[in-house]
C-alpha cells in the first residue's frame, strides 16, 4: 500500500479520456513497461480508485425514449432504496443522492414518465418529484486538479504504506491500520447477523 503518486494520476487521466487505451500507449506517455502500467492498473483496481471500465453508450440512439432528468424528494429512509431501484433499471444512467434527501437522475425513458417512475420506484417513497427534458448532455471524466488519497473506510485518515487491504462482504477495502480494519469488520458482522435475524 503507498500513496498515489504523479504517474498513477496521469495514468487515470489517460484512461478517463480512453479506457480503451493499450497499456503500450500508457507506457509510453508515462515513461514505464506495459507490464508496469498493467501493475499500477491492478493496484488502483484493488484499492477501489479504478471501480470499473465501461461504455458511454448514448441510449437515444438506440431505441425510441425521451432523455429526462428527474429530481425526487424522497422519504430520507427510503433513500437507500429509491437509488438501489433506480440503479437497477436499465433506463438510468446516472444517479446521484443529496445530503438532503433528493435523489437525481437521468434516464432514457419512455413517454410516460410517471408510469415508468411509480412502476420502477416504491410511490410512498417519494414526496414530489420534478422532470425536465434534456435536450443535450456531456459528460466529462478528469482527475485534474484532484489530490488523490485513499480514505481509510473506518476513520476517513488517509491510507499509507502501513495501511491494509481487506475483502470485506465482498468488496475490497482500504484501512489506515490494522486496528480500523478490525472495528470495520466487527460492526459490518453485527450488522450483517442483525440483518440475518431480521429476515
């Protein structure tokens, strides 16, 4: 575990504008092997900084729909689910929630929008919502002018060589230290065997 240096941030800065782009042309750009690119790659996999790679597909062009963005005030327990419905519909392609209990997203959907939103949301989850269509969008990915640091998931300190990564629920986490790593998995099993009584 290290710190992300410059040539890990160039390294996402070239896959931000191409996640199609050869190791080789990385390698050359950052002055290191192919071999050594696909390392750095991995790592930034491993640590979560790299999620995934993906396709920007424009949807309109691909069935009859009307690109909207719609904004939901939602019940704040309902949250959590409201984004986890909309992130599973294949209409939706963005989401985002607000620390104040909103949910954005944007969606190729068809003409009727309502009946798309009540068939694919809980309705008593939501307490008004807002559609505007949109007529263009450009989505821009770019890791300029970001300090990158990798957060400990217990305490929020940043991660250093002396930190750990663990799986935990099958998701690779980052730690500060071994004791964070412990109170980590500790709560995440209590939470996990509570859920387990509960259903």
């Amino acid at each position: 575990m290290r710190d992300l240096d410059e040539t890990d941030v160039e390294i996402l800065r070239l896959l931000a504008e191409d996640g199609r782009r050869p190791y080789s042309d990385i390698a050359d750009r950052v002055d290191l092997s192919p071999p050594a690119v696909s390392d750095r790659v991995d790592r930034l996999r491993e640590q979560g900084v790299i999620r995934r790679f993906t396709a920007d597909i424009d949807r309109t062009k691909l069935r009859e729909s009307s690109p909207v963005l719609v904004t939901l005030a939602v019940e704040p327990a309902s949250v959590d689910a409201v984004r986890e419905s909309l992130a599973a519909a294949p209409a939706v392609e963005h989401v985002f929630t607000t620390a104040n209990a909103r949910v954005v997203f944007n969606a190729n959907v068809p003409r009727d929008v309502r009946g798309w939103l009540l068939s694919t949301v809980d309705p008593d989850a939501v307490r008004e919502y807002d559609v505007d269509p949109i007529e263009s969008v450009e989505w821009r990915i770019t890791v300029e002018g970001t300090d990158f640091a990798v957060s400990c998931a217990e305490c929020g300190n940043t991660v250093t060589e002396e930190g750990v990564t663990a799986r935990v629920g099958g998701e690779v986490t980052q730690f500060c230290c071994p004791s964070c790593e412990e109170r980590y998995r500790d709560r995440y099993e209590e939470l996990a065997e509570a859920a387990g009584e509960g259903g």
